[in-house]
C-alpha cells in the first residue's frame, strides 16, 4: 500500500515532519533510545502487533505504509513489506534518508534509516534495511493532548504580515497543547496567512502558574470548524520550532496538573 503526501495530514494520522525528531536533540533527546537491546525490545513488539507503519522521505514529500515482518537473528537486520505502487517502491530504495513513524499502545515511536534494499521475504519482494543507531519512544504523557479552558481561554500572541503586507500583532485563543505544539482558533479570514508551512517566530502564551513561553511556531494543519450554534471558525494545528527542554517541561508540568484537577473535579462529583 502507498500513497504520495500531496494533501496536509492530521497530526494524530500520519504527520509529514518538517524535521527528524529523532535529530532534535534540544526536545527529545530524553527520549531516545541508544541501547540495542532496549531498540530491540520495541522493534519486535511492532511485528508481533503488525503495528502499521509511515515511511517518509523525498523530504517528507512522499511516504509510503508498511510494516515490519522480520528481525534478523543477529538483530541487525530488518525486513519490511513491500509496497504495491513500483514507483514508489523504487523511489523509497533511491532516497538516502528515510523516517518511520507509527504508535504503538498509544506511544509515539519513530527512528531514521539512512537507506533500504531490495529483497525477499517468504517468497515475495521486500525491503532490507539496517537496525537503527536510534528510536524515539515519546511516552503518552509527553504527547497527550490536553483541551485548554474554554471560558478563561490562553491567549498567544503572533507577529504577523497579513495578505496586504501589513503587520501587526493577533491574539489567538488556544484550544489545545501537547509536548508537540498547540492549536489555535482564528477567524476564517486568517487562513492565508497561516497557511500550511508557515512559521511564526517569538510566539508568546502565558500558562497560569507557571510563567511565559515564547517559541516559533510552524503551521502543521489548518481546517474550518462549524459550532453547534452554525458559527464558523479555523482551527490552526501548530508544532513547536527548536522548543527549549526547559520550556517543553514547563508545558508537561502544566498539562500534568490542568489533568490532575479535572480528575479530582469529576472524583468529587461521583
């Protein structure tokens, strides 16, 4: 099965990156993995769930679904399903860097290869790759997604240029952070100025109880929502650009608490 990145994914879905998270050592070295036995461990729990997974490369601009059929006993070797779209197939055995993302349990797992092979596998054609030096496990918690209050909304303020070259300062209400980004809720007018790949640099927020973030902002989806009420808006999905540890553990710690209230709120009503 393979298909080419040509319309914006969701986030959740199969997000095309605009960086190798696995490379960005400043947010989530934490969470790589170095030890083989422990790369291992992960990879073989992907075959024995035939976990789908998403491979990226061209840049991103392109991907393919697979999965991983095969570990080698020497645990260096990997074979995965080929695909069913020859260009494709041969595309991915071209490029020199590849990035394979999936969940697995509800966790975040991703890793590079610096290329595939061709093979075979049970009789039929497959790709060979090589056991990575790396993987990122990015725990649940780390990537939770937390809905932010609705009445006393956070306010993030962006430097803009608007489609006239004028520029200005918005502030947009955030509906929403995780350990990744944010998403944003703007007037439907905005959407070309905030369109896909658009960065936004010293975004400012303010988290209650824990002080001001100011990071860049990359736009990763952008889609109109109707209420219940029939009004519209846009909702703007954004990824933190070269986000400081100190400030993504500010962010879990507020996530970790808004999280603990609301728990012990709905305890004290049962």
């Amino acid at each position: 099965m393979t298909d080419k990145a040509s319309e914006p994914l969701e986030p959740e879905a199969h997000p095309v990156p605009h960086h190798l998270d696995v490379e960005d050592d400043d947010n989530y070295s934490r969470y790589l993995l170095y030890s083989k036995a422990e790369i291992l461990f992960v990879l073989k729990a992907l075959v024995q769930k035939g976990v789908m997974i998403t491979v990226y490369f061209d840049g991103g601009n392109s991907f393919l679904l697979t999965s991983l059929n095969h570990i080698g006993a020497d645990g260096n070797s990997l074979i995965f399903d080929y695909g069913s779209d020859d260009e494709m197939n041969r595309r991915a055995l071209q490029a020199d860097k590849l990035v394979f993302t999936t969940t697995l349990d509800k966790v975040k797992i991703q890793f590079s290869l610096k290329g595939l092979t061709q093979t075979t596998f049970e009789g039929r054609t497959a790709f060979g790759g090589k056991l990575p030096e790396t993987l990122l496990r990015l725990q649940r918690r780390e990537y939770y997604r937390l809905t932010t209050p609705i009445a006393n909304p956070i306010k993030v303020s962006v430097d803009v240029i608007l489609v006239d070259g004028t520029k200005t300062t918005i502030e947009a209400n955030m509906l929403d952070i995780s350990g990744g980004g944010i998403g944003l809720m703007l007037p439907l007018s905005m959407g070309e100025t905030f369109a896909i790949g658009n960065v936004f640099r010293d975004c400012k927020f303010t988290l209650p109880e824990e002080g001001q973030l100011v990071t860049a902002l990359s736009v990763r989806n952008s889609f109109p929502v109707t209420t219940k009420t029939g009004s519209q808006y846009l909702r703007i999905g954004c990824e933190y650009v070269d986000l400081p540890g100190t400030r993504l553990t500010m962010i879990q710690r507020y996530i970790t608490r808004i999280e603990r209230e609301r728990k012990a709120r709905i305890s004290g009503l049962e």
